[in-house]
C-alpha cells in the first residue's frame, strides 16, 4: 500500500491517533506542535482539526486549515466525530493543566509507546463552529475529573456513548444512553479493557484487553444487547481473536464490518505493523483470516477507515527522525489482492 505522508515535523513533535469525519472532508488528531521561539515544547497533546485535501481524481494529496481546538495547557486524546454532524467532535480533555507528569505517545528518541492516565481526564465536545481553543467552548459529557475516563466514541445513530473508565483501578467499558442519560458497565473483566469501536451497524463492539495482565494485548469482539427500547444493557458472546505472546491493540471496523484492523507488535517492537482480520460468518466455526497491511520500516499504528472503506489512515514513524505523525494510504481489500 503506498502511504501519504499528511503531517510533518516541521509542524509537529508529534501527532497520531486520527479520525475521519463522516462525509470524509475532516480529520481529527491529536499532536504536540513545534513551538514558537525559545519555548519549551508542550508534553501533553493538543487536540486539532484540519480539511481533507484532494487532487481532481478523488485521491488524497494533504491536509489543510489545520487548527487547535482543546484549551491551551490541557492534556488531550482520543478523538471523535458525530456521526450525523460533522461540526460536533468529542475528545478527552483534562481541561486545565494536568497533575501527571509522564508525558503520552511514542517517546522522543524510541519507539517506546507510552499512556499517560491523568486522573482529571475527562470527555468533552465542541461545536466546530464556534470552538476557539479555551475551556469555556468545551461542553462535559462524561466524566468529573476525579478518575481517568476516555477512549470515546459515539454510536452510529448518535444514541450511545462508549468509553472506557478507570474509575475501578482498571480499565472498565461503559456506555451512556444520552437519551435516557443511563450509564451501563458493559466490560468489566479483570485487565484493562480499552480502546472500544462501535461495528458499522452499531451492533458490536471491538476492543483490546489485558485479560492476563501480563502487558501482552489482545484483540476482542462482543455482541452488544438491547432492551426493547433500543438501549445498550450488556455485551454477549464475546470473542478473542488474537491469543498470542504479542500486543495487539487498536482494532478497528472496516465499513463492511466484516473486517478489523489492528497495530501489532508481531513483527517486532520497535516496528509495530498493521495487520487485519477477516471475521468469519456468524456460526461457521471458521478462524478468522488474517494478513498484514503495512510493510513500513518504523512503527505503524492507529489505523482507521474513511466512511466508504477506501482510505486508511493511521500513525507511522517511516520517515528520518522517526516521530509519529499521520499517513495515509488506499486501502486494498483481500478479495482484490488475490
């Protein structure tokens, strides 16, 4: 897959973790930017927002308009488009300066990822339309600032919130019924459960886990079950589709929602690749296909779809230097490699 190199160190120390707007015209991610004079970089990211660039046959060639949209100072993650309105973005936000210290992301000169849990994190949204970059264009939406909570996503009808929370010492996975305002445990094995998606068709979710707590990630699915009013009570049938001496992380679904994909460490940890799996029809009793999708010299992570599946996008280290920023690549699917 040719990859498209979008951010550059000229611009940033550091960017990752992005996502595509619904109508594909967005990307949100987050990044330290290179600052200005003699200051000190920043050590926590900011989050920002910029226009999808492309050439007169559809393609990709950049990125354009870039712009800050969390409060200066905060430490900022994961985040996230209304499916239904593309000016509405979530994200997890400290707000204010945070009381950590380890700073997140890969680290300056390794390829050494890092998390950093600042207690007050918390998820918010903005209205692109208005958002200047202060706290007062920042609106809660879960979370007090007292326990970790990020990692959110909405539904594809809008209806329901899903994050993780650290509230129990680990990471747990709720979802918030921002109809009824009804906030439902539905992971909560021992380990750190994280890093959930929404199914295309909004009737599963994907997730990484430390079941054995050992730091050895591995990538799970799990039905989600309603009530008769059409709200999340609980997952089901819940499967583990990596089990391997690796970490596995950041699964995502293909539109079609027959597909995820995922960063590896298989390879190697110090070149994390992407890698997918194809699920098998419901029932069959198949083992998921699995093939590799990056073949980058430096980590690949962090890889999303576009809303029709033909682009990836994700976080890589391929060029001199080898700080993560965003690339982003025509994605081919098995059924046209063979």
């Amino acid at each position: 897959m040719l990859a498209r190199q979008l951010t550059f160190p000229d611009r940033f120390i550091k960017a990752g973790e992005s996502y595509f707007s619904p109508d594909g015209k967005r990307i949100v991610f987050q990044a330290i930017e290179v600052p200005e004079g003699e200051e000190s970089p920043a050590d926590f990211y900011a989050m920002f927002v910029c226009d999808v660039v492309h050439d007169a046959a559809g393609d990709i060639t950049g990125v354009a308009n870039i712009r800050r949209i969390s409060p200066k100072g905060s430490a900022n993650t994961c985040g996230w488009f209304h499916p239904l309105d593309a000016n509405r973005v979530l994200f997890a936000s400290t707000v204010g300066a945070p009381t950590a210290e380890n700073a997140p992301g890969y680290q300056r000169g390794t390829s050494r990822y890092r998390w950093a849990f600042p207690p007050e994190t918390r998820i918010v949204e903005v209205d692109l339309r208005t958002a200047d970059g202060t706290a007062a264009s920042v609106k809660p939406l879960e979370g007090d600032g007292k326990a970790y909570i990020a990692e959110g996503s909405w539904s594809p009808d809008g209806r329901h919130l899903l994050f993780c929370s650290l509230e129990s010492g680990q990471g747990d996975l709720f979802v918030r019924d921002l109809s009824t305002g009804r906030r439902t445990a539905i992971v909560s094995a021992a380990g750190y459960d994280g890093g959930p998606f929404f199914s295309p068709d909004g009737k599963r979710i994907c997730y990484r886990s430390d079941r054995k707590q050992d730091n050895l990630l591995q990538v799970f699915v799990a039905d989600l079950v309603f009530d008769k009013d059409g709200s999340i009570t609980g997952t089901t049938n819940e499967r583990q589709l990596t089990s391997n001496e690796h970490v596995n992380w950041c699964p995502f679904f293909r539109p079609d929602g027959k597909t995820l994909v995922y960063a590896t460490s298989e390879v190697g940890h110090r070149n994390y690749e992407v890698f997918e799996i194809v699920l098998p029809a419901p029932g069959s009793g198949a083992e998921p296909a699995r093939r590799r999708v990056t073949e980058g010299d430096g980590a690949d992570v962090l890889p999303v779809f576009s809303a029709d599946g033909k682009w990836l996008l994700w976080t890589g280290q391929r060029h001199e230097g080898r700080s993560s920023q965003l690339y982003v690549g025509e994605y081919v699917d098995q059924s046209d490699a063979k």
